[in-house]
C-alpha cells in the first residue's frame, strides 16, 4: 500500500477511503495516517481517510455491501482470490499478471530482443513484466530464436518451455502455461501463427497485458482487435502498462475486470455517473407527442 498516493486519488475523485496497509509497517502506516489525515481541511473532515490496523477487522467490513461501494485489493494472486469469495462487494483490481510477448514471424529481431528483454528484466516482480514469450515458428528455422534465447540467458532468466520449446530447445518443461514468476524466469512456447498466438493467451492469459512484435500491420491489427485484454500492445514493452506511463497521473491499480475502469486506474476509474435533471412540471405520459431532442448544455451543478 501506499497510502499517500492512494489518499490523494481518493480526495480527488470524492470518495471516502479505508486504508490497510500490511502489519510490517503498521508504524510506518499510523505515522502517514496522520500526516495525510492532518493535511485535509475541517470543511472536509479528516474522517474521510480511515486507517485499518488489524487483520481481523477485514472480514467484518467485507459483509458491509451497504456502505462500502468497491474494494481495491493489492498483493498476492491468494489475498485478492480470497477477497473475492469473502464479500458482495465489487472488487477492482486483478489476481495475476500473466503477460505474453508474441514475437511474430515478419518481427525486426534487434527490435524483439530489446523489448523481450526489458519486459522481462526491466522489474520482474511487477505484474506488468513478461511471464511467457511466445514466437512464431518460423523464426526457428532462421536462427532468430536461438539468439534471443541466448540473450535472456545471457540476462539470467531462467527458461522453461512448453512442449514444443522445450523439445526445440531442450529447456525443462513448465509445469503450467497459467503461472506468475515474478521472478527472472519465463516460459517460452512455439506457435504456428497470430491467430494460434492469440488462442494461447486467451487460453492461459489473464487478461492483463500483452504484446506483438511484428512489422506486419495486418497481422498486429488483428493481434490488436482481437486479444481481449486491458492493455494490448504493438511493438512495444509490456512494461509500459501503468498509470504514470499512460498519463493518468497517480495509479490505484491495474484491473483486468470488464465491468468499469479497466487497466491502469487513475481518478477517472474511481468516479461513475449520476443523473441530474432540472424540469418545470414535464411528464412522460407514454411519450405521446414529444420530439426528444439531445444537446450538450453548459451547466453548473
């Protein structure tokens, strides 16, 4: 947690807060309490940032679906799995990082090797690192795939390959396609084409983020449209998926969820929608004679 940053989104988008943070740094998270609960005006009230100490205490607010709108859990794939059953509440947020790299046939090499590397190497516990690259089988034939793999090597990532790559390779097996390392180590598989590419991540993925390498534009085009994830990249690292990168300022997190904010989630995530409607005396009575006619109006709430 970092409750400064979180603090602020939340006095910016008008949202109340309940913050946790983990009990290694309970200190740390009272002394930072107080600072940002000593910062907001008395009009506003320094009960608007409350501060949760005690593990205990989580499960009773989970059942409290009639007065906490949405829960924004940060950690392990476990705590937020686990925070999902528990409660009614909606949750934000996601549970794995399963990130893939396709490296297509027509890719330009040098390109591919630069942000393989740095989607896997850049921070490798991040959830938005590199957990499985997966390259076109053609490049096994030109060599192109023997020196890239080489280069992570080189770089001390550990490889583990699916069942073609670990034959072509003679790599270990991975033990499932579906696994977060968050570590340097990844696991490489050989595909026939995009669209098996693309079957694979929808497959095995988890709908965080992903990539293609390739300087075909039709063929990243169908990558793009059709991977159905939060952040679907061309020629670029999947590194690149977060708040402060994507412009949004301070982030609360990344979701993979379809329903709201999606990907990383700035302020604008943390707001939904309310009607206002100002009228003198109009009814609707079955539509009868009304011409309905939609404009934008400059309005002061």
């Amino acid at each position: 947690m970092k409750p400064g940053k979180i603090a602020s989104l939340a006095v910016r988008s008008g949202n109340g807060l309940l913050l946790k943070g983990g009990k290694e740094a309970k200190r740390s998270n009272a002394i930072l309490h107080k600072v940002i609960t000593s910062s907001i005006p008395p009009t506003v009230g320094e009960r608007l940032i409350g501060l949760v100490t005690s593990r205990e205490e989580i499960p009773e607010l989970l059942k409290l679906d009639d007065v906490i709108d949405l829960v924004i859990p940060r950690g392990s794939n476990k705590l937020v799995s686990q925070i999902k059953a528990a409660t009614k509440i909606p949750v934000l947020g996601h549970a794995d990082g399963i990130c893939h790299v396709f490296i297509d046939k027509s890719a330009d090499l040098d390109m591919a090797k630069r942000i393989v590397l740095d989607a896997k190497t850049d921070y490798p516990a991040a959830c938005n690192a590199m957990e499985t690259l997966l390259v076109h089988e053609d490049l096994v034939q030109t060599g192109g795939l023997n020196d890239l793999i080489l280069e992570l090597q080189e770089k001390g990532v550990s490889l583990f390959g699916g069942p073609k790559a670990s034959s072509v390779l003679s790599i270990p097996e991975a033990n499932s396609f579906h696994h977060e390392y968050g570590a340097l180590a990844c696991t490489v598989e050989i595909v026939e084409d995009v669209n098996t590419a693309i079957e694979h991540i929808h497959r095995h993925g988890s709908a965080h983020t992903d990539s293609i390498i390739t300087e075909d534009k039709e063929v990243a085009e169908l990558f793009l449209r059709q991977v159905d994830s939060a952040a679907v990249l061309h020629n670029a690292s999947t590194r690149f998926s977060d708040g402060f990168r994507f412009g949004l300022g301070a982030e609360v997190g990344i979701s993979t969820s379809r329903i709201h904010a999606r990907g990383p989630v700035g302020v604008e995530g943390l707001l939904t929608t309310r009607w206002l409607a100002r009228g003198s005396g109009q009814v609707v009575d079955g539509d009868k004679e009304i011409v309905y006619t939609h404009r934008d109006l400059n309005l002061e709430a």
